[in-house]
C-alpha cells in the first residue's frame, strides 16, 4: 500500500508488496527492492538503492547516492549520506567547506538506532558492513568503514576515516579519534 500523499521522481517507482506511509519523498532515479517498509515524513534523495525486506521508520533522511542493503533497520529520526565535517582554513582565518562527494554503503542485515548519524565519505564511501547493529544517537563521520557483525551502543562517536574491525563491541559514549585502525 503506497499512500496517496508519497512522491515520486523521475525513473523511480516501488517494487512488489511496499507500503510507504504518508508525506514520504522518493527522489530521481531510485531503486526500491520488494516488501520495503518506509514510514511517515522520511525523504530520501536522487540514485538511492534500498534492497528487499528492508524497514525505514518515520522521519528518516536518506541523501543521494546511498546504497542500502537487504534486510536493513534504519530507526526514526536516522540521518544517512549527510554531508561530512570538512573545513580547510584560509588565509584570513576563516574556514572554507570542502565539498563531500562520497556517499555511504550500508550492507546486509544492518540495523541503524533513532537518531543516528551516518556522515558521507569526503572522497571515499562510509561503509556500514554485513550485520552491524548500531543503538541510538551514534555518530559516524566521513570515510570510515564498520566491520561485519559489529555492535556499536548508544552515543558513540567515531571520527573522520576510522576503520573498525569485525565482530568489534563498542561501549556507550566511546570515541574513536580520527584515522583509528
């Protein structure tokens, strides 16, 4: 069931069996697999691919470029491809912004908490690896890569291109320094 009030953009249209709930933005160019779930008020941009079985909870944003597995949770308030923290300063002092033109691979069985973000890459992809399971209020900053089967808890923050191994627990509020391995 796709709700009267759902848009779609040019070449994007839902496989079989999804039901997308009200005021939902599908932009151009998108790729829904079969039995998708997407909530209320979620947007997602131009290019995603969201492969089958997966669940986007209400107010989710998803930005361009993304690429989401199978069976796939991303929780309500979740932020996916936004634009990273990148500054460079110049010479008056002030700080220019670097343009951010990766984006994030989410792979298998993933699970994203409530209001969490996932940072796109500068130049390289953020990578969310087969079964990572991340709780709520998480922070995941440009070009870092998550290992399979990794859990991460409550309001950890991982800073720009650490790379996190397999089958890693990372407790609540942990932070992870910038080019960690």
């Amino acid at each position: 069931t796709i709700h009267e009030s759902v848009v779609f953009g040019k070449n994007s249209k839902p496989a079989a069996n999804n039901y997308i709930r009200a005021h939902s933005i599908i932009g151009d160019n998108c790729l829904l697999g079969k039995n998708i779930q997407i909530g209320s008020n979620v947007s997602i941009g131009d290019n995603v691919v969201i492969g089958d079985n997966t669940i986007i909870h209400a107010n989710v944003s998803i930005e361009r470029n993304v690429k989401i597995g199978m069976n796939c949770v991303l929780f309500a308030g979740s932020r996916i491809g936004t634009d990273g923290f990148g500054y460079a300063p110049d010479n008056d002092g002030s700080w220019s912004k670097i343009p951010q033109t990766g984006s994030v691979i989410i792979e298998d069985d993933v699970h994203v908490g409530a209001n969490t973000t996932i940072d796109c890459g500068a130049i390289d992809n953020t990578v969310i690896k087969s079964g990572v399971k991340i709780d709520n209020l998480v922070h995941i900053a440009h070009n870092c890569v998550i290992g399979e089967n990794t859990i991460i808890a409550a309001m950890a923050g991982f800073a720009g291109s650490a790379k996190i191994g397999r089958s890693c627990m990372i407790g609540g509020g942990a932070k992870i320094g910038p080019n960690i391995f």
